[in-house]
C-alpha cells in the first residue's frame, strides 16, 4: 500500500492581490544567528493560488502545498484565518 505524503502548510500575510486568482504571501520566522547569536528576522515569499479572489492585503492566510499551477505558482490558499482590520 502506497503511504500519501503529508503536504506542507504555511501560514502568513498577504502582500500583494493585484493578480488575477493569485497572491503573493510573505512568511516570516526568528532564527538565531550562529556568530552573535542575535535573533534575526527571516522571510519568505510564495505565490499561491485564490480561487474566488476572496484574498485582500493584510489577510492572515493558511496556505499548503499543491502541483505546480504555473511557473511560480506551487501552493494554495486554504482557509483565510483573519482578516485584516
């Protein structure tokens, strides 16, 4: 019996909404830098694919892994978790 891979899910802001059915979501997380031991700032940007264009910038989104859609397009937007204010 084949296992299904579990597909990764990530949450974060979105950006920018100006594609159509697209948006671009950043992702950020504190890492310890290994010299000073500072904690740094990381982020990461995806583009992922909203369906109904139900996205506004400033939304919290909840976003997993899916099959290539486009060239960049490799995540889908889940659920919108908040909305921005």
């Amino acid at each position: 019996m084949v296992e299904k891979r579990l597909r990764r899910a990530i949450i974060g802001t979105v950006i920018n909404d100006k594609m159509d059915k697209t948006v671009v979501v950043e992702s950020s997380r504190l890492v310890e830098d290994p010299l000073y031991q500072k904690m740094i700032r990381k982020r990461e940007t995806y583009k992922a694919h909203d369906k109904k264009n139900e996205c506004k910038v400033g939304d919290r989104v909840l976003i997993e892994e899916s099959r290539p859609l486009s060239r960049d397009k490799r995540w889908k937007v889940r659920e919108i978790i908040q909305e921005k204010l």
